[in-house]
C-alpha cells in the first residue's frame, strides 16, 4: 500500500517493496511525479506498489540502473576530456569520442545495434550514425 508525502509545495507518492525498501512514484523520464494533492500522490502511490508487485518493477530498476549508468559515464567522459596529450595542449575530444562510440558499436555487433532505426529515430541517433560512419569508413573500425 501506497502513501504520500508532504514536500511543502507538493505532495510525493511512496510505497514500500517486498524487500523493506521505500520507492517513490517516477515519471517517464525517471523523475519524482509532484502531486498537487495528497490523494492524487496516495493513489499513485498504490498503483505504482501494485505494479511493482506483479513484476512490473523491473521498470523502475532499469531507471535507476540507467541513471547510474549516466553518472558513471559523464565522470569518465570528463575525465577523458581534460587529458593534454603535452602539458597546455588538450587532446581532440571529438576523435576520442568517436573512436569509443565506434568501439561500442562493434561490441553490440554493428552500428544497427547501438543506435534506434526507423521512423522514430531521434536527431541524434541520425547525427551519431553519421559520425560513426565517417570514422567507421576512415579507420576501418567496426
């Protein structure tokens, strides 16, 4: 069973899984839902406590796994980005990143792999293809 909480402005809905742990109810994009009442946050909240029991939690996993992933991903991306290859001389990001977007791709087996195909596809899956086709044909990677 689901509750909700009081954030002052706004009231967030939480429920508690099998495992003891509190979640909170996330929307789309992996954020806090903020509900203007306490009961809109409380049935919310017994939904969401509904569907993570039937299973449907792995939703919720995967949001958290990804938002993991992303911060892991932005420290190592940066960390890359300030390396100089002599002291007062940056590396060539782009390149380097090109060559890591590259070597994903050929992990999944091919550019198809890595990126959505189709109608739905994103301007940046479009722009990403593009790079990955100039270093793919540049470099023989791939």
């Amino acid at each position: 069973m689901g509750f909700a909480e009081n954030c002052g402005k706004y009231w967030r809905g939480r429920y508690r899984t099998s495992d003891g742990k509190h979640r909170t109810v996330l929307d789309d994009n992996g954020k806090p839902v903020r509900f203007a009442t306490k009961a809109e946050a409380e049935h919310a909240a017994d939904a969401a406590a509904v569907e993570f029991r039937r299973g449907d939690g792995a939703q919720l996993d995967f949001r958290a796994e990804r938002e993991r992933l992303s911060r892991e991903a932005v420290a190592l991306l940066t960390a890359a980005a300030r390396q100089e290859w002599r002291p007062g001389h940056r590396a060539d990001f782009t390149e380097f990143l090109a060559h890591v977007f590259a070597a994903v791709a050929a992990n999944l087996g091919g550019i198809s792999h890595l990126l959505a195909e189709g109608p739905s596809s994103s301007a940046e899956s479009v722009r990403i293809r593009q790079l990955l086709h100039v270093t793919v044909v540049n470099h023989g990677e791939c």
